[in-house]
C-alpha cells in the first residue's frame, strides 16, 4: 500500500519538482557560490514541514533537512552545482545563454531536486501511515570541485546514518554496483626569481622551468603507476610575459587510482618529483590540497533493493518529440562515441535506453572517474543508480549536456530517479527483510576495520569568502 501511495503522490505532483529543477538549470552557480539553489529547496522543504539546518560545516551553501524521529535514519544526497563555460540552451545546436557562462552540463539540477522530490514523497506518506524514522536531505555544494561532501563529512554530518541513497543524472537505467577512483587535487606553487629575459638571465631562477621539469618528470612515472590509474595537469600560472623570468608558477594536478592507499603512494611519489624540481631550479615549490576522495564502496544489498524498487517504478518512456531531439543532439556527436555507449546497456539502436540494468559482478571493478559522493560509502552503507536523462553518445561536461539536462528527457529522468529512491527509502524505514542489518554487515566487512577519515587537512577550510 504504502508504495502505491509514494508513487501515485509523486505522479500527482511532478510538475512542481520539474519546475524547481528547471529554476536551477535557469540559474547555473558554480562550486561553493550555489545560493540560488540551495535557498529555493530550503524554502520548499521547509515549507513541508522540515528542519533546515543552514551553513553546514561553515559553508553558507551547504544545509540538511530533516524530518521525522529516530531510527533509522535514511539520508538522501543531492547537488546542485554547475559547471564554468558550459552555458547552453537546451536546443540541439550550439548557443550560449550567456558567453562563457556557467551551465549544468552534469544535470545537478536534476540531482539535488529528485532527493528533495524523493524526500518529500516519503514525508507524505510517513505522515499518513505513522511510519518511524528520520529521513534527511543532505544539500550537498561544490561536487565539481570534489569537496564540499568532504568538508561536511570531516564535521561528522553524516556519521548516525544508517544508509545513504544517492543517483546521478546518465544515460541508461542502471544500478551503480561498481566503485569509482579515489583522487586527490593538488596545486604547486613554485617560486623563483625574477629578471629581465634578455639582459640578465643569469639572475633569474624560473618557476615556469619547475613546473616544465615537474611535468615532464611526472609523465615519465606514468609507466610506473598501476593500470587504470590517472595523472592529468593543467598550468595556471605559468607567468606574466616572455621577457620576464617568472617568479611564480602553479601547476595543478589530479592522481587518480583504484583506492586511497594507491593514491597516497602516487602523490608521495609526485612530492618527490616537485622538490627534484625545485631542486634542479634553484625555485621553491610549496603544495595545496584542494581535494582527496575515497574510492567508492558499492553495496550489493543496497543494489538489489535500489534494483527491485527501480523495476516496481513501471517504464520510463519518451515522446516521438524527445526521440527526435535526442536523435538531432546525437547527429552532433561523433558515431563512435555513440556506439561505444550503446554498447554498455546491449542496444545499438537505442539512444534514449528505458530498460533497467543492474550488473552485479562489477562489484570489485572501478570506473575512471570520481566523485566526493564516494566519502559517504565510507561512512554508511550507500546505494546508487543513474536513469536516463540524456542520449547515449553525449559526454558529460560538454554543451549536449546541458542541453539535455534542460530538456523533458532530463525531466523525465530525474521523476525516475526520484521513484526509485523514495521506494527504496521506504524499504529502509519499515527495515523490509531486514535490509538494514545485511547491508551494515557488508558495509563492516568491506571497511575491514578502517574508519573513515576525511583526506582534506583539517588546516585546509572550505574555499568560501
Ligand atoms: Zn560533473
Ligand atoms: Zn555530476
């Protein structure tokens, strides 16, 4: 009964969700300055009749909202970041809103407003069904920058969770039953002396050269660091002019692996690389953690559960009209990259996937990419799925993205999402099977006695003004 109810209140009320994720998707903020987002559902769950707690580990952004009384307590995750240069509006070509504007080209106006749909639908019916329990929204900023969930997990926000429920906005229907890499995102700044270029050399000591060196040094580990692990850098200060020595240098760096202990020991070996560099230069080079996430922990009990609820939500389904635009987005989109995403849900034809798929052997395998999602593994068990919200072929990050995300297909996607997590969210508060006890067994033995420790330095405070 009490899941008829959830899915009839949601299909009733879908309209105002898709129009608070639409508000966002109009509003695009990136990491740590997302007030428009987090100010607008605040006052939607509050207006619910839920307790906001603001300013969560002292960023202005950042807030949980609760409902409800004692155990269990069920925290739903969301995000609303965008992301700089990715404005577009949601047509099949190219146009910016605004040039070089920000956009939500990794649909987090969809993530954080299914949690807050979800969240809402299982209020409703806890009220009219006397169900127990705490519910919570976790209004979580800065997701691209990959810090804001450390931040609030290293004040301890999430440690009385009994289970965490969480989604990403993709390109098929699928329970995420795989890890993702554990990362850290470090700057060095070199510092050297400054001369003029061509009368006097000889006096300066060059920043640029360091983080030349360092580079180059860093590229030749990469045949010594293990399969699937990542080194990327970008150069944000490589100084002013050509005639001028540069006395600074940044250099920015994500290590990515298969688990912490692999990425520790890559960063240890990248210091190295950054005081042989120093020391080559006669420069001086200090560093700054920016961020450094667990890989993420699947849970096979919370997977199946997610699974078995996502297949009681019925069939997502999309108009002639969605089909045909995504059709126009995917004729952007190189064939390739297309058939290489339809490959990983079985069709070849389909670009807007409705079937639902769950993998469970990829427990034990790991996607390449990473998120700060992935501390709350750490800290209780979690469960995750992705729904259709774009074509397969279009690449997270780009202009299609955000496009899509600000298109019914997004819409759609997010009610899926939605569905799915209020169903499972109910499961947990009745303790259905006693869902609750095997997946904190699971989760206890996967942890293998290591506590969760956030990676950021507590010196390190969250990077807002
Ligand atoms: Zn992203
Ligand atoms: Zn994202």
């Amino acid at each position: 009964m009490g899941k008829k109810t959830i899915l009839q209140w949601l299909d009733e009320h879908n309209v105002e969700f898709t129009e608070i994720a639409q508000k966002i998707w109009d509003h695009p903020q990136i990491a740590y300055k997302e007030t428009y987002a987090s100010d607008l559902q605040k006052s939607v769950l509050h207006e619910k009749g839920f307790t906001i707690t603001s300013s969560v580990a002292g960023i202005p952004t950042a807030f949980v909202a609760e409902f409800g009384s004692g155990t269990p307590i069920i925290g739903l995750m969301g995000e609303y970041d965008a992301l700089p240069g990715l404005s577009q509006k949601a047509s099949a070509i190219k146009e910016e809103v605004v040039l070089d504007g920000p956009g939500h080209g990794c649909g987090h106006n969809l993530l954080g407003t299914a949690g807050v749909e979800a969240v809402i639908a299982l209020k409703e019916t806890m009220a009219m069904e006397n169900v127990s329990g705490t519910i919570r929204y976790y209004g979580c900023p800065a997701e691209e920058v990959l810090s804001g969930k450390t931040f609030m997990a290293r004040e301890g926000v999430f440690d009385d969770l009994d289970c965490a429920l969480t989604w990403h906005p993709g390109k098929s229907n699928i329970v995420v039953n795989m890890s993702m890499q554990a990362m850290v995102s470090i700057k060095y700044h070199f510092k050297g002396i400054t001369a003029h270029a061509a009368a006097a050399p000889h006096a300066g000591r060059s920043a640029l050269d360091a983080v030349e060196l360092m580079n180059t040094g860093s590229n030749y580990l990469r045949e010594h660091i293990l399969d699937g692990s990542r080194i990327h850098y970008v150069i944000t200060n490589g100084g002013l002019a050509p005639n001028i020595v540069p006395e600074d240098a940044t250099v920015w760096y994500y290590l990515r692996a298969s688990s912490r202990e692999h990425v520790e020991d890559m960063l240890r070996r990248v210091n190295k690389i950054a005081e042989g560099s120093a020391l080559m230069t006669e420069t001086k080079v200090s560093s700054e953690i920016i961020a450094n996430v667990y890989e993420m922990l699947p849970n096979n009990t919370i997977s199946e559960v997610m699974l078995e609820n996502m297949n009681e939500c019925g069939v997502l389904e999309f108009t002639q009209d969605e089909q045909n635009f995504a059709q126009e987005i995917v004729n952007t989109i190189d064939p390739g990259v297309v058939r290489n995403d339809q490959k990983i849900t079985g069709g070849t034809e389909v670009i807007l996937p409705v079937k639902n798929f769950y993998f469970p052997h990829m427990k034990g395998t790991t996607g390449a990419g990473s998120s700060d999602v992935a501390d709350i593994s750490w800290i209780a068990p979690m469960g995750m799925v992705t729904t259709t919200c774009a074509p397969a072929g279009v690449q997270f990050h780009s202009w299609q993205a955000t496009a899509s995300f600000g298109s019914s297909i997004g819409y759609k996607g997010m009610h899926f999402a939605a569905k799915t997590m209020a169903l499972t969210g109910y499961d947990l508060l009745i303790n259905k099977n006693s869902i609750l006890e095997k997946a904190k067994k699971e989760f206890l033995e996967d942890i293998d006695g290591k506590p969760y420790k956030a990676g950021i330095p507590n010196e390190v405070k969250p990077p807002v003004q």
